[in-house]
C-alpha cells in the first residue's frame, strides 16, 4: 500500500473477544492510522 491510499475493507477479533471490529466502523469518526509490524527481532 501507498500512503494515502485506502485501505481494504477488514474485521479484527476485539476486546472482549465477542466484539469484532471493522474499518469501515470509523468511517466519518475517526482518523485511522494503519501499522503493519514485521515479527520481532526481523531485521530493518
């Protein structure tokens, strides 16, 4: 993805774990940063 591109339409599990939740939920609320984190200890 490019920044600024949008994004794909997702569903996460949530907290509590009955409680999923989707992007499109923060449509018109919120700003929403996306983070994709590599495993830990990969290099760069």
């Amino acid at each position: 993805m490019d920044v600024g591109s949008v994004a794909p339409a997702f569903t996460l599990k949530g907290t509590p774990p009955d409680e999923d939740v989707t992007l499109s939920s923060f449509r018109g609320k919120k700003n929403v940063v996306l983070v994709f984190y590599p495993m830990n200890n990969t290099p760069g």
